[in-house]
C-alpha cells in the first residue's frame, strides 16, 4: 500500500509518499519521495488577511505538480491538510475548493487542534511513563502537548510561529499566555521535564549543534546555535551554511519560541525525533485504512 502527505504550511508545502512495508510482523513506513517547495502563503495571509493571486496560481500549480506525482507511484490514498495560513485566510476555504474543481486533489483545512493530534499519534509510539512538552512550530502557529504515563493530558494551540514572529504579526500577549499554560499544567508535578521539538527548524538546529547526539540536544546547546546564527550574515547564512532562504530567516525567530517553552517549564533536553505533520498524516491514513496492524517502526529513509 501506497500513501501520501500533503502538508501546506505557512512557510512551506510538503509532499510525501510513504509504501507501508510488511515483514515479519512488523510493519515499517518507507520514504518513496519527499518534496518540499519554499511556498510561503503565511506572509500573505499575517499582513493581508488573504492569499494574493499571485500565490493562488503559484500554489494551483504546485498541486498539479502533486498531483501528478500521486499519478506516477500510483498512490492508493492520500490526504492534504492545510494548516493556519489557510486557516486564517479569508479566501483560503476558496482556494481548497479551486483546487478540488480543477484537479480533483481535495485538501482539508484543520484546526490546530487536529494539527496537533495528527503529530502525537507518531510521537506518542515511542514514549515512557516520564513528563514530556512537545513544542511543534509551524510558520504561524505553535502546537504544546503535555504527556504523561505516555497518555496526552494537555494540549494546546497559540498563534504565534516563525513566519508569524518574523513579520512582526505576533501579539506580545502570546508570549505570557505560552508561559501561564505551561507552568499552569505542571502544577503538582515535581518531576522534570523532557521537551520533544518537532519542525524543519528545531531539526536544521540540532544539525549545526556539534553537541547533540542521539537526536537529543540540550537547550543550553539550542542558545549556543541561536546565538551562532544571530551573529552571521544572510549571505553567511545562505552560502557559508547553505541554507534555504525560507530557511534562514526564519530560524531564529523560531529557535524563541522552542526556548521560551523549554525555559517556562524547565526543561534542560529536547528530543529532537524528526518527525512532523506529514508523518502523522501517513500515520492516520495507515490507521484508517489498513487492517492487518502489526507493530509499528517509522522510517524516514
């Protein structure tokens, strides 16, 4: 069986395929293609309210484009999933619909809520009965998500993520609500707590931390690498560590908000397991459609 992801962020739009393999038992998610394109609909949406024209035709062909690809590796189901850029754009829900009528691809605008729950059924595999806050950043929203005795206790979505923070759209009251919420669930728990990142961000991060092993990085090496990169130059950070230009100016405005979660509950590590939103999309496809469950093994290569 043969699924796919298709995420349309507010900084980027992703597309994965995944052919579900089953050996022995034990079921395993192979990475067929993965594209991501640097469309970033969340610079429209935060200042205007609205996707541009310009960017509706630009996003209607990037879906053709997906669509064909679905055609190719002949595809048995997928599911697109557009987050708070659409969410939030006044002609967001008409842009889904061109797509339906002039390419047949549907796309399902989601809450943040669904966002969230769609990212902790791949998260939550591998957890113990410790505290967890898992921080996802998006482009314009921030999901957290409390775990426990590897059961889900709390969660909760804020407006505020790296195009968001970047463009000056974010309200400074989201800063003390992340602050209120998370120090709010942790009341009664004295155990301490390990933060799980998840985002293109968070991963580029632990990446340039010379420190960081095992997909762990602790969140003095996460300011160490924040400090590193506020101090370089676009044309540094473009060629001398060959990043995206969606990429590089958005990362440290989204390294603030890992941080700032971490600090308000005072978690010293990040788990950093490489997974996101269009892992937990083929993840619900699986569910939905497969019968034959056996253990599950994410592989993402």
């Amino acid at each position: 069986m043969r699924l796919a992801a298709i995420d349309i962020g507010s900084n980027a739009i992703r597309l994965q395929i995944t052919k579900v393999i089953e050996y022995d038992k034990l079921i395993t998610f192979k990475k067929l293609q993965y594209v991501r394109f640097p469309l970033r609909l969340g610079q429209d949406v935060f200042a205007n309210k609205q996707i541009s024209e310009y960017n509706q035709e630009r996003f209607i062909k990037l879906m053709s484009a997906y669509k064909t690809l679905l055609d190719l590796y002949q595809v048995d189901h997928y599911y697109g999933c557009a987050t708070s850029a659409m969410r939030e754009s006044k002609n967001g829900k008409e842009l889904a619909q061109r797509a339906w009528d002039e390419l047949g691809l549907k796309i399902n605008i989601i809450t943040g809520m669904k966002e969230a729950e769609m990212i902790n059924s791949v998260i939550s595999l591998d957890l113990d009965d410790k505290i967890y806050l898992h921080v996802d950043v998006g482009g314009g929203s921030t999901e957290l998500n409390f775990y426990y005795k590897q059961k889900k206790v709390a969660s909760k979505s804020f407006k505020i993520g790296s195009v968001r923070r970047l463009e000056h759209h974010d309200s400074p009251k989201v800063w003390s609500e992340i602050e209120k919420w998370v120090k709010g669930e942790l009341k009664g728990h004295k155990e301490k707590v390990t933060a799980i990142g998840t985002g293109g961000n968070i991963n580029k991060i632990y990446e340039l931390s010379p420190r960081a092993r095992k997909r762990k990085i602790s969140l003095e090496n996460i300011m160490r690498v924040q400090d590193y990169l506020r101090n370089l130059t676009m044309d540094e950070l473009l060629n001398r560590l060959q990043l995206n230009p969606d990429r590089a100016d958005v990362i440290v405005p989204a390294s603030e908000i890992y941080v700032h979660a971490m600090m308000a509950a005072k978690a010293k590590t990040m788990m950093v397991p490489d997974v996101g939103l269009k892992d937990g999309i083929n993840y619900f496809l699986f569910e939905k459609y497969y019968k034959n469950r056996g253990k599950i093994f994410v592989k993402n290569s």
